[in-house]
C-alpha cells in the first residue's frame, strides 16, 4: 500500500514539472507576440523611452493613419496625385485584401495541383515513373533566388509584371506540397478502392474529385494552410513583381513602413502594422488546428 502511495505521488510529481514546464515554454512562445501589441499601443516615444509590459492608447490614432493612408491618392485635374500630407503611406487594409485573394488563389492551386501529380506518380506504371519522382525532389533542393533572374526575365516578355498572375500561377508546381500528398497517398489510398472505381466506369478526374479527396481531406487541409501561411508571409516575390501601391500585399506595406526615412519612422506605427498582419493568421489557426493535427497523424498507422 505504501509503494502504491508512492508511486502516485511520484507520479503526480513528474506530471507537475511537465506542465509547469509546458506552461512556461508557452509563456516564453507568447511573450513576443505580446509585446507586440502593447508596443502597437504606444507612441513612438513612448517606446524609445524602455519596456512597458503596461499597454498605452495611441492604438486608435495608429489605426486612423492607416484609414488616411487608403486614400493615398487626390484627384486633381481629373488625375491621381499622390498625397504628400500624410507621409509615408501604409495602406494596411488594402494591403489585407490583396494578400487574402493571393493566398487564398495559390493554397487552392498547390493543394489541388500537387495532389493530381502526386496521383499521377502514385497510381500509374509507366516508364520513368522514377525519374520522373527523382526529378520533382531534385527540384525541390533549388533555392527561390538562384531561378528569380530567369523568373524575372520571363514574365517581363510575357507582359505579366505588376500583376498577381506570377504569384499565383507557379504556385501549381509545388514540390514540398507533391511529396507530401504522396506520402499521404500511400500511407491512405488503396489501390483497389481506385480500381474498384475503374470497373464501375468512373472516369479518372471523377475518381480523383470524388473519391481520392475527400479521402484526403485531412491532407489536404494541412497544406493549404501551410500555403496560404507561406503566401501570406512571402516578401521576396512580390517585391520584385510588384510596384503599383494599389498590388501591394502585406509584407510590402510592412517593409515600406520600416525602410521610411527617420523624419518619418515610427515604431509604433510598426508594431501595429505587424499585430494587424498577424491577426488573420492567428484567426486562421484557431478555426483549422483541429486539421492540422489530424492531417499529421492521419497517415501514422497503415492499415
């Protein structure tokens, strides 16, 4: 009876430091985040002046800069002329919208795009079928920046500069997406269910819609958010791309924000706009963790 008692007790103990532990690397995550937005609360001053944990109550007016700043344009003479009254610009809302139609158009073509090749390769024998998946890894060790100059070149002759169409149309070849989906696949698609449905007569896009996704729901909601994240994140791309402040996405509005000359520079003004930037995200987790959690155990067990 003893060693019972004392074995609970060790027990409880040891469960005791791991969530005391657990808890304070969650404090340690979030303490970032929080400073964050007392820092979007202050003036710049305010916090040049030292660390407040103590949030201020500059929020609003940061926030009706930015409202001012979506009318970045007066009409004069019947044309735009940029407004000088109000500084550097940071027209965060617009910003918002563009980077949501962006992120939403190249999840939805990475995920879908990905999973039909990854079928592709999954389901048929052919030959170089190998080749063909040893290739799509080896493209996937190819950094961003060693390809962007070509990049650049081509949709410069194709009249596509200035526009979402090359940050959403290479979105379809999607290497990290394709191998995942394979992996899912083998570990969650029989082959029999697949040709089961080519005896009864169903054509391989109707299997694929109607039988192979939603099997890979899960799937396919992990990486959806993981590529709406990266989307929404991406600065590099979009940079080079992009110069109309009507196109802007996000991490632009955020960047010319921080590059603004010192007579203009506010952190305060910073701060807000990365809590604002990072809110849609927040709320994003929230709504789908219960997927992200499923599509990575999902494939844990072969049956």
């Amino acid at each position: 009876m003893e060693k019972l008692k004392s074995q609970a007790k060790m027990l409880s103990t040891r469960r005791f430091i791991c969530y005391a532990v657990l808890v304070l690397l969650a404090i340690l995550s979030l303490f970032p985040f929080y400073i964050m937005v007392v820092n979007a609360t202050r003036s710049h001053p305010q916090i040049q002046s030292g660390f407040s944990a103590i949030p201020g109550t500059q929020l609003w007016l940061h926030i009706k800069q930015f409202i001012k700043s979506e009318r970045w344009f007066d009409v004069v003479a019947g044309q735009q002329v940029e407004r000088k009254v109000y500084g550097t610009s940071y027209p965060i809302f617009r910003g918002l919208g563009n980077s949501f139609l962006v992120a939403i158009f190249t999840a939805a073509f990475t995920t879908y795009f990905s999973a039909m090749t990854a079928y592709g390769i999954y389901m048929y024998n052919f030959k170089g079928k190998k080749s063909a998946f040893k290739f799509i890894m080896a493209v996937m060790m190819v950094p961003t920046q060693v390809s962007t100059l070509g990049f650049l070149q081509l949709i410069t002759k194709l009249g596509i500069m200035n526009s979402y169409i090359p940050l959403i149309i290479p979105a379809i070849a999607a290497p990290v997406v394709f191998f995942y989906m394979y992996q899912s696949m083998e570990a969650t698609l029989p082959y029999s269910i697949v040709e089961a449905a080519r005896v009864d007569g169903s054509n391989e896009f109707y299997t694929f819609n109607a039988i192979v996704c939603p099997m890979l729901k899960p799937a396919f909601a992990v990486q959806s958010i993981f590529a709406f994240v990266s989307s929404w994140n991406n600065y590099f791309v979009p940079a080079l791309v992009i110069s109309d402040k009507k196109l802007w996405t996000v991490p632009i509005v955020i960047a010319n924000a921080r590059s603004a000359d010192y007579m203009m520079f506010d952190l305060g003004v910073n701060y807000t706009l990365m809590t604002v930037a990072i809110l849609p995200l927040i709320v994003i987790y929230f709504l789908l963790s219960r997927y992200i959690i499923g599509g990575v155990t999902a494939g844990g067990v072969k049956e």
